[in-house]
C-alpha cells in the first residue's frame, strides 16, 4: 500500500508538471502568434507575461523552447518600447527596452535556434539607446544621458556581440563630467586610458575630472601618466604647467621642464611650453631665449613669433602707461627717453608680426595688428597698404601680398 502511495503521488506530479509545461507552451505560442500574426503588442505581452510568472514560479521550458521564450520576449517588450519611441503623443517606458535587451541577451547565452536573431535584435536597442542618450544630452539631461549610454556599453561589451565600445564610453564619461559625477567621469576615464594609452583627449578628460574633484596628488599623478604615455603632448604638458603654476609650486614645474628639454631637445613643443612658463613667471628674458630656439628649430611655428611679439608690446605698453602718468612739468628728456624705448620695443615685434602674416595672410586679427603698428612706427606707407590689404580681405576679394612684405 505504501509503494501505491508513493506511485499515485509521482504520476500526479507528473501530471501537474505536463500541465504546468503545456500551459507555458501554450501561453508562449499564444505570445508568438499575437506579435507575428496578428501585430498585437497587447495580447502578445498578456501571454509572454503569463509564460514568465509561470517560470519564476519553478516551471521550465526545455533549451530550445527557453531560446524562444527569450527571444519573443525581448521582441515583444521592444515592439512595445518602439511603439511609444515613434509615437510624439507618447513618452516611452525604458523599462520595456531594458526588459527586451537583457531578454536578448540571455537568448544569445544560450546559442539556440533564435540566437543570431536576438544578437541583431540587441544592435537595435544599442541605437535606441544611442539616440536617447544624444535626446538627454540635447535637452542638458546629463545624469540620464550617462546611464542611456552604459546601457548601450553593457550590450556591445557583452559576450555575444564583444566590441570595445570606446565611443560610448567616452559619451558616457563626458556626461558623467557634464552631471558634475566626477567620480563616475573617472571610472569611465580611467576604463579608457587603460584600453587607449595613445589618445590625448582620454588622458585630457580624465586630468580634468580628477581636477575638479580637488584631489591634487591624484591629478598629478593622472598628468605624469599622461606625460610619460605622450610626451609630446603640448596639451598635456599645459596641463602639467597649470597644475604646478596653480600650486604654487615653480621650482618642480621648472624642473620638470628642463628635464623633458633635456632628454628632447630638439622638440620645440617643450621648448615653447617652457617659454610660456618663464613669460608667466615675468622672466621675460628666458622667455625670449626659449622661443628663438622655438623657431630655430621649426622657423614657421607661428605661435613663437606671436608670443615674441607679446613680450615686446607688452614691455612697451608699460612704458607707454609711464609716458601717459608723466607729470606736467616732466622734462623734455624723461618724454623722450620713454618715446625711444616705445618705439625699440615694437620694432622688435614688427619682424615677428610679420612673420605672423606671412604665414597666416588671411588673419583679420594680425593685419589689423600691422596695420596698427606701421602708422606708430610712422611708416605710413606700409600702414597704408595693409589697410587696403584689409579692405579686399574682408570684401573676399583676390589681392597680392603688400610689396614690402611679398619681397622677404
């Protein structure tokens, strides 16, 4: 009697176990003929819901029918996302696309019938996550943006699709920034730099978010990799310059400099920054000094000659406010003494204005600037004619260089 009961408990276990799986069954086919047959995104989800509390209860599903499970799932929650998505009457409900990709990714796992399907249905919520994150981002909803876009990494790093998706997550790091999340810019930047050592604008985004959280040894540390991943840098090494100039601390900032000159000499990037340095620092002299090596080494680095050209009006402009403050019973010889040095310090700019013009001809800005410059020399011809010069400029007109200049 007692082996019966334990039969008759077995075969009614049985029973409610083929019941229980033949209810699945069916609630997935009705799912499946809903969406494919009759375009009903309703009923379809009725059913697939259905089919999951029945699962989460304890029912499965064999491996093939898991598979569709899976994939019909996912299909039916996108169509509803889509649906929305389309719709401007409509706000979508991302918990319908978060529900359909990670449905797509578990049927992808499991390299079933419906699989491959499922791997190109998850590309398409890649872009929906996209093109959502870049609406946030229009619309200055940072915080949102980022996670949209971690979404869209989540499902490109995944096994079944395996890209390194730096655009996103760069996308994801910017806004992080944006949303004043410094702690997240930096997980986002440091997964970068990591991945890309090369990239400037990694290393860049990453020294900026470690800036803002105010955690000085941390971003010295974040400029120092950066420096010794590109060297070359020239912005990089700026932001080694800020760095030591915002410190205080110019003693290591010259010594950094002068190492990174010594061991490249011949990189007239290193010997620019360290003419910005001393410019910054009021040594004026060493200034010059590392900017003539500047052109020695490369004669059209037009930033050189500008920042020469600075150091000598910014030297007249000093005297020219003493000249301005003289009292009225100053002497004759004090106003001229003054009057000499205003005009030796900008016929020293002028061959680095020049220059300036020869390689960029079409700068408004640096015409203007001759143009200027001639008349307080009291060259009234060469003044003349880069006003003219100016004139077809900016009427787009065809004109030849000025002949004093077009001769050198």
């Amino acid at each position: 009697m007692f082996k019966d009961s334990i039969m008759k408990k077995i075969f009614y276990c049985f029973i409610f176990c083929s019941l229980s799986m033949f209810s699945q069954n069916q609630d997935l086919t009705s799912a499946i003929i809903a969406i494919d047959n009759k375009r009903d995104i309703e009923s379809a989800k009725y059913a697939i819901d259905n089919a999951t509390d029945k699962i989460k209860s304890g029912s499965v599903l064999k491996a093939k029918k898991m598979s569709k499970y899976y994939h019909y799932r996912g299909k039916i929650y996108l169509s509803l996302f889509e649906k929305a998505w389309f719709d401007a009457e409509i706000d979508p409900d991302f918990n319908d696309l978060n529900t359909a990709y990670n449905a797509f990714l578990e049927d992808a796992s499991l390299s079933g019938s419906h699989s491959k399907k499922s791997i190109v249905q998850l590309q398409r919520c890649t872009s929906l996550y996209q093109d959502a994150a870049y609406r946030d981002y229009e619309n200055k909803n940072y915080m949102s943006s980022e996670i949209k876009f971690e979404h869209a990494i989540t499902i490109n790093t995944s096994p079944s699709i395996s890209i390194v998706d730096t655009l996103n997550m760069f996308n994801a790091c910017l806004m992080a920034f944006l949303d004043e999340n410094y702690e997240k810019s930096i997980f986002w930047g440091s997964q970068l730099v990591n991945l890309n050592p090369s990239s400037e604008k990694y290393h860049m985004q990453l020294i900026e978010a470690y800036s803002e959280t105010g955690v000085l040894d941390k971003q010295i540390q974040a400029i120092k990799n950066a420096r010794l991943a590109i060297p070359h840098s020239k912005n990089i090494i700026f932001k080694e310059v800020n760095y030591y100039i915002s410190t205080g601390d110019n003693e290591s900032l010259l010594a950094s400099l002068d190492d990174a000159v010594q061991k490249d000499p011949e990189n007239p990037v290193l010997h620019f920054v360290l003419g910005s340095t001393y410019t910054s620092l009021n040594n004026t002299d060493k200034a010059i000094n590392s900017y003539q090596q500047v052109i020695d080494l490369d004669p059209n680095y037009i930033d050189a000659y500008n920042n020469l050209a600075a150091i000598y009006l910014d030297e007249a402009n000093i005297f020219i406010e003493k000249k301005n403050n003289l009292p009225i019973n100053a002497s004759q010889k004090k106003y001229n003494n003054l009057s000499v040095k205003i005009k030796d310090l900008r016929s020293q700019a002028l061959p680095n204005l020049e220059k300036v013009f020869m390689l960029q001809p079409e700068d408004e800005i640096i015409i203007q600037t001759l143009k200027q410059i001639y008349y307080q020399l009291e060259m009234d011809k060469e003044s003349l004619s880069m006003k003219r010069y100016l004139d077809a400029v900016q009427a787009e007109q065809s004109i030849e260089l000025p002949s004093h200049l077009s001769k050198e």
